[in-house]
C-alpha cells in the first residue's frame, strides 16, 4: 500500500470526528435529522479548523441511503462512491484556481439537471472568497433560485471578501480555532493508532506551533516520525522546527537579567553558530519572559518540565514585575525591527 500522509489518513468522515466544532456539528445533525437541510450553506473560519471536512461529510449524510442520526453510513453505495472521488454529484471546486466567470456559468447550467446517482447534487467551493466579480454574479443567480436537488457549500477564511448579497442567501457557521486540548486529544488517538509513542508534554508543544488548526498539528506530527524514529519529545520538535532549546533561552534570559553583557554575546554567538533562526530565538525569549511574569502574577505555569519550571520559579524570585515587562516591551521592539531588517 502507498503511503498516506496523517492527515488524510486521519481526516474525520464522521460528524463525531471532527474535533472542537459540536456547536456546529450538532445544528447540522439536527436539521439533518428533521430534513430541513437549507440550499447553501457558508462554513467560515481559520485553516485547517474542518471546513471542507464538515462539507464532505454533510455532503455524504443528505444523500446517505442509511443515515443514522445526522452522520452518512460511510457503507453505503452513495457514501463509498463519494469517499472514493467517484461520485459525479459531489463536485468540489477550488475557487482559488477556477475563479472565473466560465467556471461558475458551468455550474449554473449543470444544475439544471437532476443528479446521476444521488438525492442532491453538491457544490462544495473552497476559498469562495477569491472568485472573481463576474463569478459572483453568475453564482447569485444560482443561489437566487436553486433547483430543489442543488446544494451549496461555501468555504472561506475571509468572509469579508464576500458580496453581501452572497453573505444573505447562506446559512453561516463560524468555525473555531481549536482548543489546545481538543488538539491533544484528537493526536494521541493518532498516534495509538499509528504506533507512536509521543509524552504529553510533547503533544502539547505541537498543539501550541500548530494555532488551532488540525491539519497543521498533523504534518508536525508527521515531520517527527520522518526520521524513522516513533518516539517523540520536545526536544525533537525543538530542534525539528528550529526552537532553541530551553536552557539556551534560560541562560540567556540571565545573563540579560543579571546585565552581564559578555556572557549574553557569548550564548548569542553559540545560537548563530548552530545555525539556529534568531526571530524564532527572540520569540521564545519573549515567550519564556511571559511565562515568567504569568507565573510571578498568577503562579500558573504549563508547558515546561520539573526541572524547567525550577528556573522559571527562580526567574521569577529574582526579577522583578516592571523590569519583566519593559524586556517584553523591548524585546518585542527588536523582534519588529528584525522583520523589516534587510536580510
Ligand atoms: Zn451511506
């Protein structure tokens, strides 16, 4: 068998699947449930949240021969026709590239006819927000008078982008970033799963890089295992995505603190040599400062081991509040002026 990237091998084909969207899940089960499915449908949010997950799957269930409760069998003819690509009347388009006023007058006269195999014939239209003008205006008449058996599903990151005219004729729902939690969760079942072997703390650290969005959690989890090697810590992430490692930033976090300037050139030095990227240096000083003053104000710290933790603690006793924040100020100064520096 070829290989499978994590991420389609683990792309949820049930409602219960996807992670962190029950507020949407459970309205679209309902109305699928009470057949009072509405003809088009915009599914915003961040990448890599579930939307043209959620498309494919309420897709399958509104032509499901054996729906159970809102979600698609997944056994049917319909539904394996439909997951293997071959179903005609699930049509996914990617505005991004078919973005012109043809693209969509093609639509507008395919959906004049009844679907091959299935109940309704789907559109699912990813990024609908770069399609042209004239693109738009073809696919309002559409959605001004839609065929009984014609279903829309309209994706986008940039619901601003939208006509308003487009915004009014669709039932919106607004996907969420993912929790941090929700991210671990859905990753140790893959990583049972898939033979890995990965510490919590671990999980964690890719759920923060990955910002809400599954997808990215995935191909992180992937490049772990890339080496061979099923076994993964923060330490091989660190260095996979260029992260210094802790005791870098610690030590260079005290010699800024205690002001002694050779000490910090010197460990500055070690980074550059080690070919380490110095903005994503600066943003885990700037991280690690505010882990200090969160833990200083709160006495809440997560992410770090014991043996961390011990020197965020002692960071803490030894510096105080106003100098903490002027070093978040200063450094976030610096990191700005790096982004425009010529390189
Ligand atoms: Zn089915």
């Amino acid at each position: 068998m070829g290989y499978t990237a994590l991420y389609r091998k683990f792309r949820p084909t049930t409602f219960a699947e996807l992670v962190g969207q029950e507020h949407i899940t459970r309205t679209l089960k309902n109305q699928i449930m009470a057949n009072r499915v509405g003809h088009a449908y915009l599914f915003n949010g961040g990448r890599g949240t579930g939307k043209t997950s959620s498309a494919k799957i309420l897709a399958r269930a509104i032509n499901c021969l054996n729906p159970k409760d809102g979600e698609p069998c997944n056994e049917c003819e319909i539904c394996k026709a439909a997951l293997n690509g071959s179903l005609t009347d699930i049509v996914e388009m990617d505005a991004a590239s078919n973005n012109s006023v043809e693209d969509v007058r093609a639509i507008r006269e395919e959906v004049n006819f009844l679907p091959t195999k299935a109940k309704y014939r789907v559109y699912i239209i990813d990024e609908v927000h770069m399609l042209s003008v004239g693109a738009f205006n073809a696919l309002l008449k559409t959605l001004e008078e839609p065929p009984e058996h014609v279903k829309f599903i309209l994706a986008t990151t940039e619901p601003q982008k939208l006509p308003a005219t487009i915004l009014s004729r669709c039932q919106r729902f607004d996907f969420k970033r993912i929790s941090n939690e929700d991210i671990v969760k859905r990753l140790k079942i893959v990583c049972d799963e898939s033979n890995i072997e990965a510490t919590e703390s671990a999980l964690l650290m890719i759920a923060v890089l990955a910002e809400g969005a599954m997808r990215d959690a995935l191909s992180i989890l992937e490049r772990c295992i890339q080496d061979g090697d099923n076994k993964i810590d923060e330490d091989k992430i660190k260095d996979l995505v260029g992260i210094p490692k802790f005791d870098f930033v610690n030590r260079i976090m005290q010699a800024i603190t205690s002001y002694s300037v050779e000490n910090a050139i010197e460990i500055t030095n070690e980074i550059i040599n080690q070919g380490k990227d110095l903005e994503n240096f600066l943003w885990e000083m700037i991280k690690y400062t505010k882990d200090v003053l969160v833990f200083k104000t709160s006495k809440k710290i997560e992410l770090y081991n014991d043996e961390e933790k011990e020197q965020i603690k002692a960071m803490a006793q030894n510096v105080g509040k106003e100098r903490l924040v002027e070093l978040i100020y200063q450094l976030s100064e610096l990191q700005n002026s790096l982004k425009w520096a010529t390189r």
